[in-house]
C-alpha cells in the first residue's frame, strides 16, 4: 500500500506511472521515422519524472479531500469510477506544473 489516503493505490502502481511516463520518450527515440526534433536526455526524463509525480499526488490530494467530506463519487456521469473528477485529477495538477516548469525555463 502506497497510503491510507487511497487504499487502492500501491507503490507498484506508482513506480509503474514513472516508468510509463518515461516509456514514450524512449519509444520516440526509436522511431526515426517521426520528425520530431527530440533529444533522449537526463532534462526530459526527470521532466516526465515530475510530471508524473505532480499527477500522483493531485489524485492522493483530490482523493484526501473526497475523503474528509465522506465522498466516494464526485459525480454520476461515471459511476463506480469515482466520477468524472477521478478521470482528470491528475492532470488539474499536471498542466499548472508544466506551465510552472516552462515559464520559468527550468526545463
């Protein structure tokens, strides 16, 4: 188990979002024949890294404040999947910090 917040979320789970946000960098840089203009250096992994890690920890806090108000799903669009929020949790957190990390040319 990753954390009580979230009981279905594992460390596994989490080390395979990592690897799974690298994957495509990787895979890009096999393909020649997509003209991209596209280095595979240490700056995009822990790019991607971070990224990553910005989405996990949207979900674990949207998840923590469903949590404190005693909700399982935002909504009824997607039942039984925690609602439509559970579906861009992560990214409401992903885009600022990309935005964040561009702005400021860090990377």
């Amino acid at each position: 188990k990753l954390t009580k917040i979230s009981p279905n979320k594992t460390i596994s789970g989490s080390i395979g979002s990592f690897i799974f946000s690298v994957l495509p960098l990787l895979l890009f840089y096999i393909q020649h024949y997509v003209d991209l203009h596209f280095e595979f250096s240490l700056k995009n992994i822990l790019f991607c890294i971070i990224i990553s890690l910005s989405c996990q920890l949207g979900d674990l806090i949207i998840s923590y404040f469903k949590r404190l108000n005693n909700v399982k799903d935002t909504g009824t669009i997607l039942p039984g999947h925690g609602g439509l929020l559970d579906r861009i949790d992560g990214i409401i957190f992903a885009i600022p910090m990309v935005y964040f990390l561009k702005t400021l040319q860090i990377f």
